[in-house]
C-alpha cells in the first residue's frame, strides 16, 4: 500500500521559519517532490529530490530560501522554508513519483501573515 503524507505546516509570521515533512511509504519512488498551490491559482513546482544520486533542484522563486532533503533518520524528505513571506502562503503538496505511477498527499497548509 502506498501512503504519502505530508507534515510540519502551520501559522507563522514573516519572516520565520518552517520544516514540512514528507513521509511517503511504498516502492522505491524515482523522486520525491514538493508542490504547494495557493487559492485560485496553479499548482507551483518547488523542488525535487532523486533517490539514485541524491540531487536536487528547486525552482528560481524559492532559491536561496527554501532547501529540499532527506532525512535518513526519519525517512522523509523534508522542505526547510526560511525567510517566509505573506505570499508563501498554501497548501504544501508532496508528490512520490515512480515509473508509472505518481502519488500526491493531502496537503499541509502553510499561512504566513504580515
């Protein structure tokens, strides 16, 4: 059976910090990554982990700020997010992708005020 779910979001002001968690359980998934979609808008890329080699990308509008990794003591793959603005926020997905098949989680809602 196939479980992806997300952790750690939450209230916070700009300018902190959040750690969101991604614990997905099932076959060897290719890449796990991290989406987040905000109120009538698009569901936005944030960054990728791929398991053969350990690399990952993230896209231009987080670089710097946001941090995608894994965490071997936990199993997950987790977005460090720094510096967070009012416009950060979402709903944080995370998507566990194998040949074939991809898998989403329900979410973790991330609200930065002002």
């Amino acid at each position: 059976q196939v479980t992806v779910v997300e952790s750690g979001g939450g209230m916070v002001q700009a300018g902190d910090s959040l750690r969101l968690s991604c614990a997905a359980h099932g076959p060897a998934f290719t890449t796990i990554s991290w989406y987040r979609q905000a109120p009538g808008k698009v569901r936005e890329f944030l960054a990728v982990w791929v398991r053969a080699n350990g690399t990952t990308r993230h896209t231009d509008s987080v670089k710097g700020r946001f941090t995608i990794s894994r965490d071997t003591a936990k199993n997950t793959v987790d977005l460090q997010m720094n510096s967070l603005k009012p416009e950060d926020s979402a709903m944080y997905y995370c998507n566990a992708h194998m040949l074939g098949a991809s898998y989403w989680g329900q979410g973790t809602q991330v609200t930065v005020s002002s």
